[in-house]
C-alpha cells in the first residue's frame, strides 16, 4: 500500500518543475513543527485525530514565527502588488484576444490562453507574468501539461499571445 502512495505522490509531483519543487520543499521546510505535530497525533491516537482547523493554525504559527505581522505586513501587500503588476499587462493581454477573436472569443479560453503563456514565458519571480500566472484563476485540470490541452480555440489564442507579446519576454 505504501509503494502505491509513494508512486502516485511521484506522479502527482511530475508535473512540476523539479527546480522549483526543490525550492519548494526547501522553503517549506519551516512547516517542520506542524508535521511533527501530525506526526506525535497519528502516533498516540492510532490516527489523525487534528481538525483541518487545528493543521491551518499550526500552519499559520509557523509564518507568525517567521514574522509577527507576516499576513498583514508580507503576504498580503505582495499578493495585492502582484495583482496590481498583473493588471496592465494581463488588461492588454484580453482587450487584443477579445479584438482578435471576435465571437470565439470566451472568457474560458482567453484565461486558458494567458495563463499558458505566462507559464511558459514568464522571466523569474519579479516579472510581469509570473504575476499574471500566479494571480490567474484558471487552473489546468491535473492531466493538462500546455495549452494543447485546452482545445483548439485556446491555443490559436496561446498563438496569437505568441506573435503580439513574445517580443516583451526578452
């Protein structure tokens, strides 16, 4: 049984860039205390017997330990600076696919579209669209790899981004 949990842990893990997995779990690493909390439950009960609430909050103590005001003062004002970053390019970005694509337009596949694009063109953390594609709303179902696996109308839009927008991932 374990064998099975290990392999579909590694299959699930596949999809990612191993650079930024490793970086990952390195920098998750700080959840240490909340594993072993897990763990020290699982092992005296037989089970998990931790609320999901019980886990978030270890979680949270984690980051508060990092920083007192880590919510209000760290990741909040980053979240909203990566949205606000986002926002022009991302504006420009659906005004020329809804111009481009008239009709066929829909908002699914412009998403899908944009959210390939900055997958595969973004240039580190500090760019443009890195901040589109980790504020984006569209999230690929588990078996999809690029915007191939989108259908047709997505990825002539992912072609259109290509020839108008390229250019500005240099």
């Amino acid at each position: 049984m374990q064998s099975i949990s290990i392999f579909l842990r590694k299959l699930a893990a596949s999809k990612y860039d191993p650079k930024e997995l490793a970086l990952g779990k390195k920098t998750e690493r700080e959840h240490k205390g909340t594993v072993k909390k897990i763990r020290d439950d699982v092992k005296k009960n037989g089970k998990l017997t931790l609320s999901d609430d019980d886990i978030f909050e270890s979680i949270a103590t984690d980051h508060l330990d990092e920083h007192s005001k880590y919510y209000s003062e760290i990741l909040i004002p980053a979240e909203k600076g990566a949205e606000k970053k986002a926002s022009g390019l991302k504006t420009e970005m659906v005004n020329h696919l809804k111009s481009w694509g008239g009709a066929e337009a829909n908002d699914f596949d412009i998403e899908s579209a944009i959210y390939w694009f900055a997958n595969d063109y973004y240039g580190g953390q500090d760019s443009e669209l890195y901040s589109i594609l980790s504020t984006s709303k569209f999230k690929p179902g588990p078996t999809h790899r690029s915007v191939k696996d989108e259908g047709e109308t997505a990825e002539m839009m992912y072609e259109e981004l290509e020839k108008k927008f390229k250019a500005l991932t240099k």
